[in-house]
C-alpha cells in the first residue's frame, strides 16, 4: 500500500486524468478503502485543491476549475514524462527551443537526484536543422482550426484563402492541412512559409478530410498521391542479391528470397523514373517483371546516365 505522501499524489493525479471519479473506483485503483479515499479527499480540500463530491448511485469525487489552484505536484513518472517531452520540443522545430530549455532548466532543478539522472539519459540531437516555424503563427493558426475560421495568408507570392482542419509536424517541419478555396482541393502549407494576414475570415463548416485519417492523408500526400496506402508508382524487379543484403535497404518494400543469391523486390516511389534510381542504387543486375512503365523509365534514365558520362 502507497504511504500517504505518496498516495495524495497518485490520488490528485488520477483526479486531474479525467472528470468524474466514482469513489468505489479511486478506492480500487489505490488500493485503499473507501473511507481512507474520503479521508485524502479531506486532506488535500486541506491544502487548497477545489476537490468536488459528485451525486449518483455510486457517488465521486471531480477536481474542479479553480482560479487560484496551488502549484501542479507530479508523480515521477509524470516528472520525467514533462522533461523529456521539453528535451524533445528544442528540436521539434516550432521556434520555441530557448523557452523549452529555459523551462527544462527550471524543471530539472526541483526533481530529485534519482530523477535527474533518468532525464539526463535522454540526449536528443537534431541531426537536421529545419526551417522554424513562427510560435506566434502556430497559435495563431491551432486558434483558427478551433475556431474553424477562414485563413488568409500569402504563400510563395501568392494570397490564399483556406479553410484550416490540421496542424501537422513531419521531419521537424509544421504543416496546415487545409481547403483551398481558390483552387476547390485539399492542399498542405509548410508554416514557415505562411505570412499570415488579419483579420481571419468567415466561419465555416468542417469539411471530413479524405479518408477521415488526417495522419494517412498527409502520408499519402508526402508519397505523391491520394492513396495514403500505397505509392503512385509501383514495380516489381529480380535482383542478383541475397535477400538478406537487400531487405535493410527496402524501406517499405518487400522482398522475396528466391535463392541464395537472388530475390525478388517490390518497391514504390513517387515516379517510375524515381523508381528506377531506387532500384539502380542496387550494385547488381536487374530483371524488370513489370509493368512496362518501369521497364521504360529504366530506359530513359540510362540514356541520361550516358549522356552525363560523356
């Protein structure tokens, strides 16, 4: 059983994790009676938390909204979830990494020795530097989505108009998912390209984005089509390789060992000259399946390698 420090801090946190708690069941989850829950409650209504008792057959307990609410307390692995996720945001490319680490600072210094050391363990690098996108234009951008309030906004010297559904975040990079009015599609917008104009426009209705998976959506954009499934182009070829050597470098393919030293590869990419590339990357010979597209594209990309030999 949690001592009682311990278990006012386990009972607060599952009070902030949802609304409504029946009082049975914060019993069962802390493994205590009951009355002992009711006691807690008691104790911590002590120390200024506006904690509410709820009617029914069951009866509960809710944390309610209070302006004057005393400092969070967290449990460690709470404590160790909100540095790391600070330590992660210096790189997550939003343009807030000197307030992240400011406030990672501060956080470090108020955990326990036997926490630091599980927080220092987490070194995170960003091997890639991506544009920042404005923290002020996310705001901005994540209040409009809420609002579902028409933005308008220049990008690559052009004025768009678009309805806004997703903030996104790839590679280090922040995208809008949106309805472009104008061109009557669904569009993404790097946000670091966006240059924001005021006042935003009309409300709309939310449109369901294709699919109604904004994650697959964005995949299958990022992938050169509308198929969040699968690439646009696709080809099959045997390669003079040993399944294992070429399995590794597949990314989303699939190999099929077809003897010790040969194996059939299916691979996409966003183009059959792409794919080609791809495929030519493979230090060995090919035999092309199919289809005739990327028997053509091979054709067309040695020409260019010819022509750029001489």
């Amino acid at each position: 059983m949690l001592e009682t420090s311990a278990r006012l801090l386990s009972l607060l946190s599952l009070l902030q994790a949802r609304r409504d708690w029946p009082g049975q069941l914060l019993a069962e989850r802390l493994d205590v009676s009951p009355r002992t829950v009711r006691r807690d409650v008691d104790r911590l209504r002590e120390l200024g938390y506006p904690i509410q008792a709820t009617k029914g057959p069951d009866g509960g307990y809710r944390l309610a909204a209070g302006t004057e609410l005393p400092p969070l307390l967290f449990d460690d692995d709470q404590a160790v979830a909100l540095a790391v996720a600070l330590r992660i945001a210096v790189t997550s490319g939003a343009g807030i990494e000197e307030a992240a680490a400011r406030a990672l600072t501060t956080v470090r210094q108020v955990l326990p020795s036997r926490l630091r050391h599980r927080v220092d363990a987490v070194d995170v690098t960003a091997v890639r530097r991506a544009p920042q996108a404005d923290p002020a234009a996310l705001v901005a951008i994540g209040a409009a989505v809420r609002g579902s309030e028409v933005l308008r906004f220049d990008y690559r010297d052009d004025v768009r108009r678009a309805e806004p559904h997703h903030l996104v975040t790839r590679a280090g990079r922040w995208y809008l998912v949106a309805w472009d009015l104008d061109r009557a599609d669904w569009r993404t917008f790097r946000v670091d390209r966006m240059a924001l104009r005021t006042p935003n426009g009309p409300r709309f209705t939310p449109r369901e984005i294709p699919g109604g998976d904004v994650a697959a959506f964005v995949a299958g954009r990022f992938r050169g089509g509308d198929r969040p499934d699968d690439w646009p182009c696709r080809g099959e070829v045997v390669l003079d390789l040993a399944a294992a050597e070429v399995a590794p470098f597949a990314g989303d393919g699939t190999v099929e060992a077809l003897g010790p030293d040969r194996c059939r590869l299916s691979l996409g990419s966003w183009s059959w000259i792409g794919l080609a590339a791809a495929l030519a990357r493979f230090d060995t010979e090919i035999e092309v399946v199919g289809p005739d597209e990327l028997r053509h594209a091979f054709g067309r990309l040695a020409g260019r390698c010819a022509r750029a030999a001489e």
